[in-house]
C-alpha cells in the first residue's frame, strides 16, 4: 500500500450493474476517492473478509488478491439495492452485524423510489439512500460520512462528539431520534 492509498479515503462499491458500477466509481474518483468496485453482495463480504465461512465456487471469479481486506482500509461502503443473490440491504445488515466493520458508513442506491424500503434502510443502520443515476452532488454528500468515520477509528470513545456532528450537519437525509440531547 502507497503513500496514496494511506492519504486517500477508500470507498467499496457494490453494483451488479457494469454500466452504474462504472459511472459511481468515476464520480468517487473525480472526487479523490480510492475506489475498489466489486459487482456482488458476496463478492464485497468477501473482500472485506466477512464470508470465510462460506465454500468458494470455483468457476466464481474473485476478488483480485492485491486488493485484500487486511491491506486495505474501507472507510465507506456504496452498494446497489437490487442485486442477485444478495440485496444491498442484506449486505447492510451483513456489514452493521460484524465487529470489524459495524461503524463503516453504508450508503444504499436504488432506482427505485420506494419510501419504506428507503425508510427500513436508513432506520436500519444506511446513513444516506441515493437514487440512481448518482449525480456528484450526491458524491460530496459521503465527506461528512467519511470523516466522521475516520474520527471514530482513531477516537472509539468520541460518542458524544459524534452525536453533536449528526444533530448540526445538514447533509443528512434523515432525522436521528435517540441521540441524547446537546447541552
């Protein structure tokens, strides 16, 4: 890992559409973003290192050994909603179940307006839910995700700080209802 992986924030994107797999991973590029784009739910777990339980298909392509989770730092994931075998909502509830990357911030996209599905995603863990196509604007919504993020890694016990930066940040796209109240 270069000088530039460490400086840079790295995002995981999960599509299994090439055409929007390509289009989010120019947009988080043009943004300054490392990028590492995979096209499955399992394909994500299993490069984040979360699916060693399950047995390999050998016919499967995999992900590429230069980009293993243990080299690599994942400060934010971006996954489809619609996917075979695994929705990005599974992936989510996946990723908010494991120790190692429960506080990594997940966005959902979908083509799909669907108010309790976007609903049931935010409430369950997703910090923002884009619709497609993702536009840049949408992009520099993930700075906040991201920093955040970061302060939390290297400040585990900075709950309070963390709760102040969700209540004053108006990139949110939803309300927070059990964060203590600011004094």
């Amino acid at each position: 890992m270069g000088v530039t992986a460490a400086s840079q924030f790295h995002v995981l994107a999960v599509d299994d559409s090439l055409i929007d797999r390509k289009l989010i991973e120019r947009l988080l590029k043009t943004s300054s973003y490392q990028v590492t784009a995979v096209d499955s739910g399992s394909k994500a777990l299993e490069f984040l290192g979360l699916n060693e339980q399950q047995p390999r298909n050998a016919n499967a392509t995999s992900v590429s050994p230069s980009y293993h989770h243990q080299e690599i730092e994942v400060n934010l994931i971006i996954t489809d909603y619609f996917m075979p075998e695994m929705t990005g909502y599974d992936l989510l509830r996946k990723i908010k179940e494991s120790n190692s990357y429960k506080d990594v911030p997940v966005v959902i996209m979908s083509s799909e307006n669907v108010p309790s599905r976007i609903s049931q995603c935010l409430e369950d863990g997703a910090e923002e839910f884009f619709l497609k196509p993702v536009q840049l604007a949408d992009v520099n919504k993930l700075k906040p995700h991201l920093l955040r993020g970061r302060s939390k890694e290297h400040h585990p016990n900075s709950e309070n700080r963390k709760d102040r930066e969700e209540i004053l940040s108006p990139e949110r796209t939803r309300t927070r209802y059990d964060v203590p109240e600011v004094i």
